[in-house]
C-alpha cells in the first residue's frame, strides 16, 4: 500500500504556490479515481478548510467515477481526526469483513445534491 500521507501538506501547498502566482496545476494519476482524487480531496480539507466528506462531495462532482481504495480513505481519515479532533467519514464494516466510508453509502444523493 502507499502511504500519501506524508505527501498531503507537500501537495497542498505545492497547489497553494501556483494558485497564489495564477498558475495552474493539474492532478492525475493512472486512472483519475483514487490516488489523485484523494490528493485532491486533501488540497480541499488542508487549504480550504473542507471536511472530507464535503471534499469528496466537491471532487465527486467534478469527476463522479472517484473511488480512493480503502487505504487512502484510512489515511485521510486518520489525518483529518489529527487536526481537527474527529473525522466527518467513517468507515463501516462491509461483507467479506471489507470496511467502506460511509459515504459511499449515499453517494448518488451527495453528488446530486
């Protein structure tokens, strides 16, 4: 598994230094669902103050095919309740003992909404 979390702050202020000099950036990865939907959802909670279930409400707009693997989601959760005291998503046990953010659970209404 890869560990982004240390990159989260890195790549949002990487984000932040174009942005303030009218840049622009562009995030991908090899698919465009997990890895750089997750950094981008963490640009969003670190530097814009979004929690992380409106960060992947605001990328899942964007780009609704996102779906970070369950790692990720274990390590923005992790980071979102070291700085803020809880995390806005939780992970629910699914079948096959497989955990799933409760987002996913109505994520037709929160991408709708």
């Amino acid at each position: 598994m890869t560990n982004l979390k240390p990159h989260f702050e890195e790549v949002a202020q990487f984000i932040n230094k174009a942005k303030n000099s009218n840049g622009k950036v562009i995030v991908y990865c090899a698919a465009g669902i997990s890895r750089s939907a997750s950094l981008c959802m963490m640009y969003l909670v670190i530097s814009e103050g979004f929690s992380l279930r409106d960060a992947f409400v605001e990328v899942g707009k964007a780009r609704p095919i996102i779906s970070p693997n369950l790692g990720f989601w274990r390590q923005m959760i992790a980071y979102e309740a070291e700085k803020r005291g809880a995390s806005s998503v939780s992970l629910l046990k699914g079948g096959m003992r497989r955990s799933i953010p409760d987002v996913y659970l109505n994520k037709t209404a929160l991408l709708s909404s």
